[in-house]
C-alpha cells in the first residue's frame, strides 16, 4: 500500500516516461540486491553488465530541459525512489511467502485484505476531518474496480506462482517489468505526454537492462 501510494505521488509530478522506466530500473536492483541478501542469490557477470545499463538510465532521463517540463522533477523522483523500495520489499515478502507457504491463495487474501485496512487508514489519516464515505460510486466506477482487481489478481497469483516454482526474485521481478512499455505507449497517446530520443533510448535500455538482470 505505501509503495503504491508513493508511485501515484510521483506521477502527480512527474511524466510517466520519466518514472516507469526509472522505476523499472530502480526496482530490479534492489530486488537484486535484496536477492542476495536474503536468497543468497549470487551475482552474475551478465547481471553485472544489465546493472552497468540500469546506471545510465537516470543518466539519461534526469536532463536539465526536464526539470522545467516537470510539476516537480525532484519531489516526483523522491517519490519514485520510495515506491521502487517498498515494492522491492513487497516482492521479497512475497517471495518468501510463497516457498514456505503451502496454499498461495491464502497468502493473497490476507495479504490483499491488510492492504484494503492500510488503505482505510491511510485515507483517514489524510482526512480526518470526513467520514469514510463512497461519494462517486457509479457502474463506471465499479466495473473499473471489477476490471483492476481481476487483472490485478491474476498478475499477482502468476508473480507468486513463479516464485514458488523456484524462480530467482531479481529474475521474476525484472521480467515483470517489461510491461512498462504498455503503460508509457499510452500514455504518449491518451494524454499527450512529451516524447523525446532520450526517453526512447532510455526505455530500450531499461529493457536491454532487465534481460542482463535475469
């Protein structure tokens, strides 16, 4: 919940082809680094080089053209880092649930529900002058959340599926990312947001950086 509550807080400033592929960078090397440390899942020469590319992704992204482009170019990767962070955590919780758990549902059913409760406090804690009330609930509303929530759940189940198959959490995690590019494709389309060959160049890195994580 806190890591997807800092992404939706780093999109508030910044362009999604600045964050998901600086989020998608950020995000496997932590998972890598987390590996190792709790997996004792060892570093590769190819991991090494993809962690090579991964370094030049900011490089490239944080230019000084964009700071002006952004809401808040600074806040907006302050925000980014925290969420890679959480979600880095998140992965690795669940990594570990999955092996020593024997039914994988469970664990995301109790996992989901703690994330409903944080989500409650978390809007009460924001708004503690209001009550917790559905002021905009509408069938639009409710077949978006029906929509997210199987899409959501399904990605989760076939994440959690692979970890208790025996694969390694970097590797998972980094191959997860390559949806990155369906959410910034559209993003250019729906809302227009800047593209430039810093960006395209930066996205095909962070992928090329994702496979040499692996």
């Amino acid at each position: 919940m806190l890591g997807s509550v800092s992404r939706l807080e780093s999109l508030n400033f910044i362009d999604t082809a600045i964050f998901f592929p600086l989020y998608k960078t950020v995000g496997p090397l932590l998972t890598l680094l987390f590996g190792f440390m709790f997996f004792h899942e060892w570093f590769t020469p190819k991991e090494l080089f993809g962690l090579a590319l991964g370094i030049t992704v900011p490089l490239l992204l944080i230019h000084k053209s964009e700071k002006s482009r952004q809401k808040n170019l600074w806040l907006g990767l302050f925000f980014m880092v925290v969420a890679a962070f959480f979600a880095s955590v998140s992965t690795t919780i669940s990594k570990y649930g999955a092996e020593i758990l024997g039914n994988i549902f469970v664990f995301i059913a109790i996992s989901e529900f703690i994330g409903s409760i944080s989500g409650v406090i978390l809007y009460k804690m924001q708004n503690k002058k209001h009550k917790f009330v559905f002021n905009n609930i509408n069938k639009q509303f409710v077949l978006l959340l029906f929509v997210t929530s199987v899409f959501g759940f399904g990605g989760y189940l076939n994440l959690l599926l692979a970890y208790k198959h025996g694969g390694p959490l970097a590797a998972v995690y980094t191959i997860n990312s390559f949806y990155i590019l369906v959410p910034i494709v559209l993003s250019i389309i729906i809302y227009k947001e800047h593209w430039s060959w810093r960006k395209i160049v930066a996205i095909f890195l962070s992928i090329v950086s994702a496979v040499f994580l692996h």
